[in-house]
C-alpha cells in the first residue's frame, strides 16, 4: 500500500520537476545565440536558400514561424509545448518538418536501449567481481592490476578506444567489421567501448564498498561466529557492499538511454545520441527541448527506480 | 579448579607506519572453569587485543609476535585458521562492546542467531531456528516468537546487546568473552544486562573474561582480576584480595578515579596524564611518569610481576611485605 503512495507521490514530483526543466530550457535557448536559420542558410549557403532576395527570406521566416508556433509570445510556447509534451507529441522538427519528432525518436530508440542494456551488462558482469576481487586482495598485484584498468577505463575517453580498437581488431587483425549495428558481430565493439566507462567506475565503487563493509563491526562479530572466510563474505559483505553500487548503476543507466554520442558516431550506430547532438549544432529547438526532456524524465525515472530497489535490499528504508 | 585456559608470555604488535606498537608485551594469565576474569585498564591498554589476539581477530597489521595459549589442552596461536575457526563461536563466543554495529544491519536478527549453530553443524535448519527461538526467550526478549524475524533497527540498544549475548550463548560455549558489554548502554540498561549475564553463567557454568574500563565494575562482577596498563599487567589478584588490599599505585589511581558518595568531596583524585605512546613506552616502569611515588629505581629498571601474597601479583618495585612503601 505504502509503495503504490509513494510512487504516485515521486511521479508527480518528477512530473512538477520536468515543467521546470523546460522552462529553463526554453529560456536558456532564448538567451543563447545563433537561430537555426542563420545556421541553416549558412549550410545552405551554396545552395538555393542564399539567392533568394531578403524579401523572399522574410516570407519564408514568417511562414517557419508560424508553422513552429514561434509568432507568439515565450511563454505561450513553453505551455504549447508542454501541453503535448505530456503525451509524448512533440511535434515535427526543424530539421525534419515531415517527421514528428516521436516517430524519430521510436525508430531510434530500439537501438539506443539495446546498446545501453548491453553495455550496462557487460559493465555489471565484469565490473562487480574485478571490484570484488579487487577488495578481497587488497595491496597484492591482482588489486593494482585490476585497479591501474579500471582506472584507464575512466581516464581514456571511450572514443579513443574505440580508435583503438578499430586499428588492432578491424585494420590489423581483421576479425571485427568498422561499423553498423545489423549483426551481433558489430556490436561488439561498440558495446565494449560504451560498458568502459561505467566498468571502469562500477569496479571502484563496489571496490571502496567492500572494503568499507570489512572493515564493519558485524563483519567481526561474524567472523567471531565461527564463520569461514566464504560465508561471511558472500552473507554478510556483500549483500551490504551492494546497496551502494545500485545508485551508481541507475543514474548511468539513464544517460547511456540518451544516447552515447561519439561511440554512435564512430561505429555508425543509428541510436538517440547523434539526433540530440545534431539538434544542438543546428539550433532545432523543437528537437533539443525533446532531448533534454527525455534525458531528464530517464534520470528520475531511473532514481525513482533505485529508490524502489534500495528498500528492497535493504529494511531500514521505509517509503514515507 | 581445573584449568580452561593459561596464557604465557602473549606479545601482539601492530606493524604502523610510524612504527610498532607494542600493543600487548608479554602477558600471562590463567582462568579455571566457572571462573570469571575481569581484565581493566583505559583505553589503549591492551585489554582488547590481549583476548582478541587468541581467537585470530585483531585487524591485519596486527600479528601475534609469540607466546601460547592452551585452552582445553590446545594451544589457540599455534592451531591452523580452520581449527582455530571451528574454536571460534562454538567454544569460545565474544560479546561485543557496541550491539548497534556489531549486528548486522540487514539480516533478521533470528538468521544472525541460527548462524553459529549451523556454521558449526551442531544442529539442522529447523532444530536452530527454534533454539534460536528459545535462546530469544531465554535472554528476555519479549514477544520473542514474532521478534525472531525482525531486523537489528527494530530493537534498542539494550535488546541488540541481548539478542548479542543470545548469539553468543547459542553453542554453549565454555569461555565467553565478554568485551565492555556495557559501555555504550544507557545506566538503567546496563544493570539489566549486567543481571542478565550473572543469571547466564550461573545456569550455564560459563567461564568469562570480562573486558572493562571500568574498575568497580569489575570489583562487583569478577572473581579475579587484572589491572593492565601500557600493555602490561601491573596487578593480578583474586577479587577478595584486591579490594582490601590494592598495592600498585595505577589500580589505586585508578579507584581513585571514580566517584564514591561515601567519601567526602575532594575524593576524585584523577591520575594526570595521558597513556603513553607504546611505538617508544617509558624506560623502566611504563607508569612512572605518571606515578606520584616515582623514585629513581623506577625510570631505570622494568619491575617485574611478582606474588606478594597468594593469588595477589603486583608489577612495582615500591610494594615490600605486601604494602606500598612510599
């Protein structure tokens, strides 16, 4: 009963929360400079939009205004789009007019959210027990050894390895194609190029924790039981050690989600991340107002959801 | 009375950067069976380490540097981890200074209770739980049947420290170790579980060593008592001898330093100073430069534990034909 309350009591929080973030986004836009015209008669500048008279042009603004909603006044249009934005109608935008900007992001998404439970996995997989293992052999070279990968894990950009990658195992060794993402042959790399990162973190978390919980009371106090070196590891460390790693996989969850821009870019994956970033560099405030609502609802949902397994795990959280 | 435990000459250092502390240097002590052991001295005497150091429970830049400790006809230093573990919990269990930490926070206190029993492979699933169970109603936990599945947070402070002494009462063992069970309760709760542990070793016939700091404490509960300071032992006595007759000018210091309403105002006379730092202890008598009889012998020769009189020892060179010659 509790819990059914409290989760409608977080969605209406995150429901006011997302209002807020698009009135800031909207006006964060507004002050920004640059307009996606200029941007676009830029681009275009060779092409047929610069050999129109400055007459044309205004006919051809006023016209993309009115289409857009952009006649009336900011917060007319915050409400407009906030309005639809509820029910996921988010219009077309500028880029694509003949496409609403849900039907982009569906035929996207599939992609996104595969790449990003893939990689999760794998960051999961490996990175608990190298954090694990880590702990319990704490200060020998199985520790420094996991710990010094970890660590260029987190330092090298995800990018670069995925450079990396491509020389050794589609130049050099010729196992792995470049790019695509039709066939789970090139989906490898991409996947290991994305779960670096949250690998390389979730290692030294769950590293840190574990060593944190041996160092408790009860951890002794098992020991004084009688216990061996297995059970009251796998009992008593490191069911507790675990409560604090689920906050961190959560919130990197929600940003894999949105998108992972560069290792899209790089192996050609068709996902999230490259529609957001274009809108950014084209000024397609319809599209970059959609990415940022989306990024935002996918966090809170994702803490609303580490929040509930938190008191799974652990009884002393209660839902008030 | 037969003899459950001796230990000889126990040294434990701990390796610190800064250097090695000496943390207990060369104790020895004996405990019959049924009989209790207060062991009391301030903070960062050793008392702690000196009992944690059989059981293979000091933290790892600790090592117990040599000595032996034959309990029941086997020497606890020199068993094999797992020996030493299928020791620990089923004839030795300890209780624990802090009941809020030392249980673990997530698992049914009942499943924390059933764990020696099972772990030892002294009784099945189902004949564990409910001597758990029982064990809940023995230490006086109230509605135990329902509070058997309940997490450690439901409960007090004084009921944790319960549900601890049910833990480690739940294998019958013969020592218990007893590490200052009371210190972090409140003063009503501490009697109730003072009360309770009496009333446990007088049904179970128990050996305890009773680790506390405070020292009346130890008068009222203990049968023998050891004074430690600086990791040493400065007096051992039967508990009879010891309150008639304190002789080392720490245990007098140290009674000295509690309140008593009896005496008059101006009583408290509290020992000045600070523990030393025992990386570089004090030449001679490690008390000395708190002592307020210092005399030249002190600073230059380390005294030895001698018996001014049976079962009294006493670690000063001032103390001839059983006084302090001062």
């Amino acid at each position: 009963m509790g819990l059914v309350k409290y989760i409608l009591r977080r969605l209406f929080t995150i429901f006011v929360s997302l209002i807020a973030v698009i009135i800031i986004t909207y006006i964060l836009m507004w002050i920004a400079p640059g307009e996606f015209f200029n941007i676009a008669q830029f681009q275009a500048s060779a092409g047929k939009v610069a050999t129109l008279t400055p007459e044309q042009l205004q006919v051809l603004i006023k016209g993309f205004e009115e289409k857009y909603g952009l006649n009336v006044p900011l917060w007319k249009q915050i409400l407009n789009y906030l309005k639809d934005a509820f029910r996921f109608k988010f219009g077309p935008s500028f880029s694509n007019p003949n496409e609403p900007i849900e039907v982009q992001i569906a035929r996207r998404f599939p992609v996104t959210l595969t790449l990003a439970i893939l990689s999760m996995t794998l960051a999961v997989i490996v990175g608990i027990p190298l954090g694990i293992i880590a702990a319990l052999k704490r200060n020998t070279w199985i520790d420094y050894i996991s710990m010094f990968f970890s660590m260029i894990g987190s330092i090298i950009p995800a990018y670069t390895i995925g450079v990396i990658m491509v020389i050794i195992f589609s130049v050099y060794l010729r196992v792995l194609p470049t790019s695509g993402w039709e066939t789970p042959k090139q989906m490898i790399m991409p996947v290991i190029c994305v779960a670096l990162g949250p690998m390389a973190v979730i290692a030294r978390f769950m590293r840190s924790s574990l060593l944190d919980v041996l160092n408790q009371d009860y951890i002794r106090t098992a020991y004084s039981k009688g216990g061996t070196d297995r059970a009251v590891i796998i009992r008593h460390a490191l069911r507790n050690s675990l409560i604090p790693i689920v906050t961190i996989i959560g919130p990197q969850l929600a940003f894999l989600f949105t998108g992972t821009v560069w290792i899209e870019n790089l192996f050609r994956v068709p996902g999230l991340g490259q529609l957001f970033v274009n809108a950014a560099s084209m000024r397609d405030y319809p599209l970059l107002v959609t990415s940022t609502f989306i990024l935002s609802l996918s966090v809170m949902l994702m803490n609303l959801l580490v929040d509930i397994i938190y008191a799974f795990l652990d009884p002393r959280i209660k839902y008030e | 009375m037969a003899e459950l435990l001796k230990v000889n000459n126990l040294r434990t250092y701990f390796y610190r950067n800064e250097g090695v502390v000496k943390a207990v240097d060369g104790i020895s002590y004996k405990l019959d069976y049924g009989e209790t052991l207060g062991i009391v001295g301030e903070s960062g005497s050793g008392k702690t380490v000196s009992v944690l150091s059989l059981l293979g429970l000091i933290r790892r830049n600790g090592r117990v540097e040599g000595g032996e400790a034959i309990f029941d006809g086997k020497d606890l230093l020199k068993l094999s981890k797992e020996e030493l573990r299928e020791i620990r919990g089923k004839d030795i269990s300890i209780i624990f200074q802090d009941p809020m930490t030392s249980l673990n926070p997530i698992m049914r206190i009942g499943i924390q209770i059933m764990e020696p029993l099972i772990w030892h492979r002294l009784l099945s699933d189902k004949d564990a739980r409910d001597r758990a169970i029982e064990l809940l109603r023995v230490v006086g936990i109230p509605e135990y049947k329902t509070r058997f599945l309940d997490y450690p947070f439901q409960f007090s402070g004084g009921m944790r420290q319960r549900v601890m002494i049910a833990m480690a009462l739940a294998c019958n063992p013969k020592l218990v170790i007893a590490d200052e069970p009371t210190t972090a309760l409140d003063v009503t709760i501490r009697a109730q579980i003072l009360n309770l542990m009496h009333e446990m070793k007088e049904k179970l016939n128990m050996s305890i060593i009773f680790i506390t700091h405070d020292i009346t404490l130890a008068m009222n509960f203990c049968d023998t008592i050891i004074v430690m300071y600086a990791g040493k032992i400065v007096e051992y006595s039967s508990i009879e001898k010891f309150i008639k007759n304190p002789l080392h000018p720490y245990s007098q210091g140290l009674l000295n330093s509690t309140l008593d309403i009896e005496k008059k105002e101006g009583s408290l006379r509290p020992i000045p100073g600070n523990p030393p730092n025992l990386i570089n202890p004090p030449e001679g008598c490690r008390f000395h430069p708190r002592c307020s009889y210092v005399q030249e012998i002190c600073k230059e020769k380390e005294p030895e534990l001698r018996e001014i009189e049976e079962k009294h020892k006493v670690a000063c060179h001032l103390v001839k034909g059983g006084n302090l010659n001062a």
